[in-house]
C-alpha cells in the first residue's frame, strides 16, 4: 500500500486549531501521516537574520516571524493526543539537534531530514543517535551528496523521496521519471517515494503508477494564507482527490499477470463466433 502522508509544516501558523483542523482533513480521506516542522529558532537562524526587518501577523522581525510560527511542547502534546483520538500518526522533519531530542518524546514513526539540510552532519548525527526510522528527499541535492547522507544513516534510512525543492514547483521542473531513476539506482536497499510541491492533484497520483510507495504533499486551509509554503499546498478538495485516486489506482494496476477475466469468459463465447485461418 502507497502511504500517504500530508504535510502541514508550518501552515498551522502557530496556532494548534488550525493543525488540528488540517489533521481532521488528512483523517478523513485516508492519510497515514501528517508531519510538522520543529525548528529551535535560535540554533537555525543567525542572530543577524533574526533582527532583520520582516513584517508579518505575528510582528517587525524575521524572529517574531519565526517566534511566531513554532509550537512548543505544550503544542504537540495536544497534537499528540488528537492524532491517536484521530487514528493517525505523525511526525516532524527537526531542524537542529535539540528538535530532534524534543521529538524523541513522542516516539514518532519516523524522521524526515529536511531537503536543505541533507548535508548538515550535525543534525544527521543527533538523528541517528536517535535510532528512529529515517525518511529523506533528494530536493536540491546532487548525487553525491545524497549518496554521503545514505552511507552516514545506512539501514536506517527506509524511504528515499523523489523531489524538488521550488515553491510551487512548475511542470518542466517535475521530472517524474526521476522516481524510476531511483528506483534503479537505490530501489534495492531503499523504498522510493515522491514530495510534492506543485498545487495540483495530478502528479500525486500519477507517482505510485511509476513507483513511489510514499507520496508527500503539503496540506493548507486556503493557499492565499500567508507563508511560504501556502502557494504549494493542497487544499481539502485536492486531499480527497489525492487520495481517492491512488486507492483507485492502488486497485487499477493489478498484478501484470496475463489471464483472461471471469467477466470476460460471456463476452468471448458470445463474440469469437467464427475461427480464423492461420
């Protein structure tokens, strides 16, 4: 089974209703996981970047902006317990080390290391020291670098995501066979998935029919809110769409076994009424 996951990151917009609102949506239509994003403001961002000027809801500055944007433990406590009464999991990509020490509390399924800092071996330390299971994508990353990550995490990395890291991703940037790519090149050792960040529901589902065994796409309330992932987003329509028709698909692609259909057996008595001459 293709595993779904809908990543509300930090659409929430600090507020725990409205992740609870976007994981209601991902529950309702079927997904395995929503994830988040844990950041530690001050260990991600330099103090210069962090005083510059930056207007938003939550203030002047890019960190009243980030401020504004993290859930504390309080936050995913409650997130938490709503998941399990919601019958989903979930999971975050942790952007430093403390955020992955946070997150060990939860025991989550996974790790997602983030697609921009797949070479920071800083964090790829801390999640390894963790021993939970690791998902990562290929987003802006060469080969080679991909390659360092996989060798440093070995076994623990169980999916390897397809992906481009542009928001919105445009349709000459998709490169979809890319899945194949991978799963020619690490499909031995690895599940093969794909991230999405283009706005419509086609390549979501279109994915899985050229190998993806996970599908990632960000989640929103309204793609005009503000935030820099909104405009890559999936709203709740695009969600059922999403994943109604990889269940369909799941179901379409069969087995790839030559066989004649029961249903087909009247249809071939009723039609080859003459033989043919070799």
């Amino acid at each position: 089974m293709v595993k779904i996951v809908a990543e509300i990151g930090i659409n929430h917009h600090g507020s725990v209703e409205m992740a609870k609102k976007m994981i209601d949506v991902a529950s309702k239509y079927g997904c395995h996981y929503v994830k988040f994003q844990k950041r530690e403001v001050p260990l991600v961002y330099t103090k210069e970047e962090l005083e510059k000027p930056r207007e938003s809801k939550w203030g002047k500055t890019t960190r009243e902006q980030k401020m504004g944007l993290e859930l504390g433990r309080v936050e995913y406590d409650e997130i938490d317990s709503y998941c399990k009464s919601k019958n989903i999991q979930w999971y975050a990509s942790p952007w430093d080390p403390l955020s992955v020490d946070f997150l060990m509390k939860y025991n989550p399924p996974y790790m997602k290391i983030p697609s921009a800092l797949i070479t920071n071996f800083e964090l790829l330390a801390a999640v390894k020291i963790s021993g939970i299971p690791t998902i990562i994508s290929t987003g802006m990353s060469t080969k080679d670098e991909v390659d360092d990550c996989l060798n440093f995490m070995g076994d623990q990395v169980e999916y390897v995501l397809a992906c481009c890291s542009t928001y919105p991703t445009s349709d000459e940037e998709m490169n979809l066979r890319f899945i194949q790519t991978l799963i020619k090149e690490y499909g031995h050792k690895y599940k093969i998935g794909f991230s999405n960040h283009n706005p419509g529901t086609y390549y979501c589902t279109v994915a899985p029919a050229l190998g993806a065994q996970m599908v990632e796409f960000h989640i929103t309330l309204n793609r005009a809110s503000e935030g820099s992932d909104q405009a890559a987003s999936i709203e709740e329509t695009g969600v059922r769409i999403i994943t109604s028709h990889i269940r369909d698909l799941e179901i379409a692609m069969g087995t790839g076994e030559w066989w004649v259909r029961d249903s087909e057996i009247p249809i071939k008595k009723k039609l080859r009424f003459n033989t043919y001459w070799r």
